[in-house]
C-alpha cells in the first residue's frame, strides 16, 4: 500500500507566531481525517521546534534541504542526521527552486538522497520540467533522466524511504496547474521509469506539486497514479491547507 501523503511546503515563509496558529490548526483537524492522508509539514528549518510541538505528534514534520556532509566546517548547512535528531521524518530534496536558484545538479540530489535514507528519514525527490522543456516535447524524458540519476545511488532495501515529487516548474507559485490528465501521464512515466531501474514501483509514493489549491485538488487526487501533493502558497493557509487534506479520496 502505497502511502498518501499531503505535504506543505513553507518555503522562505512564516513566522513563530504562524507556526503556532497554523500548526495548531491543522493538528486540531488533521485527528479527524478519515481518509488515511499522512500530513506533513515541512517550515524553515529554524521553525522545526515550533511546529514539532505545536503538531503533538499529529503530524510528521520535514526540512526543506539538507547539505551534502554529514558534519564539519560548512557554514549554515544542516545534516540529515541533525534533522532527524530534531525530530524530522521528511526531506526535500532537489527542489527546482534549489536546482534554479542554487545551481544543484542531479549528481547532487543523487549524493543528498544517499545520506538522507542512510538516516533513516524518507527523501521527498523533487523532478519536474520547465516550459521550455515542455513545449519543445521533452517533459517525459528530462523527468526521467532526473529520476534515474537523482535516484541512482538509492540501494534495493532503502526504496521504502523514498517519495518522488513531480512539480512542473511552470506550475510553481504561477496559478496554472497540470490538468489532471497530464499529471497523471507523467506520473504513470514515472513509475515506469521506476521499474526500469528494478525499483518497487507500485510502492512508491508519487506526488503532485504545482498550484495545488482547495478547488484543483479533488481532481489531481482521484488519479490512480497521484498519491498526495506537495503544496506551497496553500499551505500556508491553515483552512485551505486541510480543505485539500480532506479532498484525498478515502477510497484510493
Ligand atoms: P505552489 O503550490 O505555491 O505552486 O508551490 C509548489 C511547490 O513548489 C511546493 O514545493
């Protein structure tokens, strides 16, 4: 069983203050929940003690990145380890705003997600095409390199702690999303390209990220390759966050 999991992105955002009064919210509501979503809440990493004890165990908590040590002289990173010494179940990992603004290459995403599931904590591996790539034909197979070479350091035992994450660059903080339809294709390209590579495919969490809101997501989440999303602005607006929680259907 593959798990469904609704993710929330803060990006550069937030506050104490929004920490308490969103997380509180959603650890309120996410108890009530009944169609098996796992919520993940994934702040500024210097938030990370605010949302843990806010959530009260309701929600799983993640950081946005992780450097490529495990410990040492790099000024301003944090390891997985130290994340998961914090109480973290979740990365990110590969971000297209890393990828763009950071310069972070695959070769990279490949190193983070060793150390990440050599942790114990589950990488959430982030792949997705510009527009460019898109209109010019190229969305499936540049999602697939990223795939294959982002996750080619993960071993046969350690596929249980990997979710992938397929946000269209082109559908980031823009208001327009994948039609459901398109989601679900690349989606379905992805798992193959995941049992190409010997993984266990059907097992693996695939989600959708992208300008994911209240009123899109109850069509991106009935779609049998679309196991949750990753959201961003949405999430940090605690009604609109749980609205989409409760769009996952309780049947998929
Ligand atoms: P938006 O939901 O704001 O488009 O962001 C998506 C995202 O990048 C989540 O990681």
């Amino acid at each position: 069983m593959r798990r469904k999991i609704v993710a929330g992105n803060w990006k550069m955002n937030g506050s104490k203050d929004l920490s308490e009064k969103l997380v509180g919210y959603v650890q309120a509501e996410a108890g009530s929940l009944d169609n098996g979503v796992e919520v993940v809440i994934i702040p500024p990493a210097i938030y990370i003690r605010d949302v843990l004890r806010q959530a009260e165990g309701a929600v799983s908590v993640g950081v946005q990145n992780v450097g490529q040590w495990q410990s040492g002289a790099y000024t301003g990173e944090i390891s997985s380890e130290m994340a998961k010494d914090a109480g973290c179940d979740y990365v990110l990992v590969g971000h297209s705003e890393r990828r763009q603004i950071f310069g972070e290459t695959d070769e990279l995403v490949a190193e983070k997600v060793a150390l990440v599931v050599a942790s114990g904590l589950t990488a959430i591996v982030c792949v997705g095409e510009t527009l460019e790539e898109r209109e010019s034909g190229l969305a499936e197979s540049v999602v697939a390199s990223q795939v294959r070479l982002g996750l080619s350091a993960v071993s046969p035992g350690d596929w249980k702690n990997i979710v992938l994450a397929y946000e269209p660059v082109w559908a980031i903080g823009t208001g327009k999303t994948a039609t459901a339809e398109d989601a679900q294709a690349m989606h379905a390209s992805i798992r193959s390209v995941l049992k190409e590579m010997g993984a266990p495919a059907e097992e693996i969490s695939l989600l959708y990220g992208g300008s994911v809101k209240a009123d899109n997501a109850a069509a991106l989440f009935s779609e049998s390759d679309i196991d949750g999303g990753l959201i961003g602005g949405a999430s940090l607006d605690a009604k609109e966050f749980i609205s989409i929680c409760r769009y996952f259907p309780a049947s998929s």
